[in-house]
C-alpha cells in the first residue's frame, strides 16, 4: 500500500466518523458536508437525495434525547477518486415515550459509494443494512453512586461540550 492510498484510507475513515458525528449532534451542516450534493441515500426505504434526507433525519433524530452511532470493520477498495466501503455500525437511540424512555439499539452496515471531489472524499451514495435491533425499557442511570461526579452530559447542537471544546482549533 503506497502513502496515497494510506492517506485516501485515512480521510474515507474521518468522512464515516464525521458522519456518526453530524447524525449525533443534530448538526445539519456537518451531516451535509460529508455527502455529494447530489448525493443518494437509502435507509431502507427507497433512495432520496441527501438535501431531502436531512430535514427528515433532523426531526426524527431530535426527538430523541440522545443518540450514539459507533462505526467499526470498515473494508474498503479505493480505485482513482472512487471507493467503495461497508462499514458495521451499531447505534443507540433513547427514546422519550409516555411510559418512560426506551433504548433502541440497531445493528447494521452502511454500503457507501465515495467519491473524491476537490481533494475531499465524500459519500455519494449509500445504501443502509439492517442486520439486528433491540428495543428495551431504558435502564440509564444519571444520578447515584460514580454517576454523582460525573457531571459533563452530551446533548444536542452547540450545548454538547465538545462544540466549546473544538472552538479555537
């Protein structure tokens, strides 16, 4: 493997971490960036562009209290400026409900198709795979015991302490 392939491997790994990123914050513009502008993406339920995706993946997302997307087990094959990955993901999703809340626990890949634009790589297609799920009444614990002390929580948008922690870079 030559150091440009090394490099495209790297920035392809930081475009799928961004990605998780953008979908756990709620961040709209992050989301956007790591996509085609003519991107395709298809959940399951059919293919849309990604400019009509994210208003729909914005609401549906900040509805929930919390979300943590975790990406592993990526092959890719980068040939030129195209690449294909698959990568595995498990994500938890905290459900606010009538009933208290539920964890929601997916596992899955994303099948992307990237391109490399203006020395960027970004996904312009992607296809996603739902291999398990499990949805449970949440057991999260906030308060009590070690949990006393430890008082930075993530959020949503700009109140998630890592938005103050990346100023300044």
């Amino acid at each position: 493997m030559d150091s440009i392939e090394l490099a495209d491997r790297l920035a392809i790994a930081e475009t799928l971490a961004l990605y998780c990123r953008g979908i756990d914050r709620c961040d709209a513009d992050q989301l956007a960036a790591v996509f085609t502008p003519d991107a395709r993406i298809d959940y399951g339920d059919g293919a849309k562009p990604i400019a009509e995706t994210i208003p729909g993946l914005m609401a549906g997302l900040g509805a929930m209290r919390l979300t943590q997307h975790n990406i592993s087990n990526t092959v890719m094959r980068i040939t030129g400026t195209r690449a294909k990955a698959e990568t595995n993901c498990v994500a938890l999703h905290l459900i606010p409900t009538p009933d208290g809340e539920v964890e929601l626990v997916v596992g899955g890949r994303y099948l992307d198709r990237l391109e490399k634009r203006e020395g960027r790589w970004q996904i312009a297609e992607r296809l996603y795979v739902m291999d398990w799920n499990r949805t449970s009444p949440s057991t999260m614990q906030l308060e009590g015991g070690l949990f006393d002390g430890l008082q930075r929580r993530g959020a949503r948008g700009s109140v998630d302490p890592s938005a103050a922690w990346w100023d300044g870079l």
